[in-house]
C-alpha cells in the first residue's frame, strides 16, 4: 500500500523555523492523495525553544508527533531516530529550516505511487552555500567516489523520500557512525530510484550548523566509513618513499666511489629524516582512523536515547 507517509524533521536550535515549516509542510500534506499522514519532529537537544515549540504543536494537531533526544546526537542520528518511530508506508527526510521547501513533496509521493521505492532530490543550486564551499563539496565527492566502491552521486542532501521496504532495510544498519546517503546508495535498487531537481533557497531563520570544521569532520568520516583504499595506499605510499630513498642512497654511493666526491652529510640525513618521518605519522595516522573507528563500534552503545511524544502515548521510551 501506498498511502501513508511519516516526515521525519531533523531539527536542532530551530525554534525560529518550526512554525513556518508545520505551516507548509500541512498546507501540502493536506493536498496529497493520502489515508494519513504524520510529521515526527526529531528535537536533536536543542538548548533554545524547539522541543516547547513543537509540543504547542502537537497539541493542537495529532498528526505532530515528537522525538525529543535527550542530547545532541547529531544531524544523522536525528535522522535514524526519526525513522525508528515513522509508522508510514514511506518515510521522507528532510530539514526544519526550509531549506528543503515542502512543495517538493508532491512530486516524491507521486512518483513513489507510482512505483518508484526511492525518490532523491539534487540540489541545482544553494543560494545559501559560498561559491568556495560549493568547490570543497565537489571536491569531496570526487575524492569519496574515487576512494570508496560504495559511489555517493553529489548534490543529494537528505531530503528524499524511501519507500517502507528499504526503510526496515535501512534500520537493520546499526553503526554508530553512520552517513545516511551512503547507506542508501548501498542499498539502492538503481532501477527504481527517481532524482527531482531542486533550488535550495536560504535559511528560514538561524544560521547553519556545519562549519567548515565539522563539514571536514562529516567529509573525513565518510571515507574511512565507506572504503579502507586509503590504507592500501598507505603501503603503495611506503612502496614509493623505499624506491625513492633507494635511488637516493645508490647516488650517495655512485657519488662516494665512482664520482670520488662524497656528498656532504647533514642536510641529505636531516630532510630524508624529516621526510621519511612525516610519511610514518600521516600512515599511522590512517590506521589509528580506523582503529579508532573499530573502537568506537565494538562497543555497541545504543545509538540514541530518546522519548517519544505522540497524543496517544504521552511518555514513551
Ligand atoms: N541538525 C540536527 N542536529 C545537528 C545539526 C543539525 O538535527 O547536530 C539539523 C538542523 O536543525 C537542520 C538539518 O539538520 O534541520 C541540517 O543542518 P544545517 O541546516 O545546519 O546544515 P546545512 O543545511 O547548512 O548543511
Ligand atoms: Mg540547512
């Protein structure tokens, strides 16, 4: 069946931006050709008004439901949360601060009767991202699909629409550290996938919760998640500096006894030194990435913790 739909929102320290977006997102939903629907606002320990903003909601309207984390867990957890309540024969993700406009929504739900089980959005353009990040983000797409056999297509920020089949596949992933999009394209029947594309307006109100530090965190993470090419060409990497200092020493000697004129020691030992150094510590650093990653998974901590606001269930855990 295809007529029941859950939004999951992601939102943290979006109190500005609830309101206009419960107004939207209704005016919208109200107009599909749907049984029911429900908005699962996941409050992401927002420290400003959000959950009390969205609990005003949902009094005054059963189909807001509430996710409340105890903590931030951030954007993609927020997201996995969401999910883990939806009830709905699809699930659509997207943001609360109307960067994914509403009416997008239309056409998901159309195509997804239509028989399509994963409707992606590609961002044609973001009129809130400066023309230097848009080339980083490029960037990284270009290194994460080269590195990675898991092949992320660029420009698809989480405001999609996943049909029910893949949404239980999709929580049987339980990685602590997860990236949404990369799951899916694991998952994702190429041929049932449709793509909508979308202008990116922005913020409502707030200012984005990515800076550049954490968008190289996210971009750093995505790799060693999706691929281990980086530690294979750590080896390649040892390989090369080997036949370099290879050459090198058969110079020195060349230099020593054929030449008979020996090079002057201290700058040759001290950059070779240097050099060969730098390439351990960026080498161990690659590993203790994905030691550090194995760490953090062996443990087995749930993900989040939460409770769940419904008008039925009050209190839930
Ligand atoms: N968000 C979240 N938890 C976080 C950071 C962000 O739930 O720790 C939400 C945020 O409220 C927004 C969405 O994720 O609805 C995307 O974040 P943002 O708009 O800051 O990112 P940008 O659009 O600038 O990439
Ligand atoms: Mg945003």
């Amino acid at each position: 069946m295809r007529d029941s739909i859950s939004v999951v929102i992601s939102a943290y320290n979006e109190s500005e931006s609830v309101n206009e977006l419960y107004k939207e997102l209704t005016k919208v939903m109200k107009e599909l050709p749907l049984k029911t629907y429900e908005l699962i606002f996941v409050d992401d320990g927002s420290s400003d008004d959000t959950y009390e903003k969205c609990q005003k909601l949902q009094k005054k309207d059963s189909h807001v439901k509430i996710v409340h984390l105890r903590r931030n867990f951030g954007h993609e957890i927020a997201m996995t949360a969401g999910m883990d309540y939806a009830k709905g024969d699809a699930v659509v993700f997207m943001d609360a601060d109307l960067q994914h406009p509403p009416h997008y929504i239309k056409d998901m739900v159309k195509y997804w009767q239509e028989g399509d089980d994963i409707v992606l959005t590609k961002r044609v353009e973001n009129q809130a991202t400066s023309k230097f990040y848009d080339f980083c983000a490029a960037s990284f797409y270009k290194i994460l699909n080269f590195l990675s056999d898991t092949k992320i297509p660029a420009k698809t920020p989480d405001f999609r629409l996943v049909d029910r089949s893949y949404v239980d596949f999709l929580k049987k992933f339980n990685e602590q550290d997860r990236l949404f999009r990369g799951l899916l394209s694991w998952a994702m029947p190429r041929e049932k996938v449709k793509i909508i594309d979308f202008v990116a307006p922005d913020r409502f109100a707030g200012v984005s919760k990515y800076n550049y530090r954490k968008s190289l965190a996210l971009a750093f993470n995505s790799i060693v998640q999706f691929s281990t090419r980086p530690l294979r060409m750590s080896i390649y990497l040892g390989l090369i500096t080997a036949f370099i200092s290879g050459c090198l020493g058969l110079y020195v000697i060349i230099e020593h006894f054929i030449l008979r004129h020996p090079t002057p020691g201290y700058a040759t030992i001290m950059t070779t030194v240097i050099f060969l150094g730098s390439i351990q510590l960026i080498v161990l650093g690659i590993i203790g990435e994905y030691i550090g990653k194995i760490h953090m998974e062996v443990k087995k901590r749930p993900l989040y913790i939460a409770e769940y606001k419904d008008n039925e269930t009050k209190d839930k855990k």
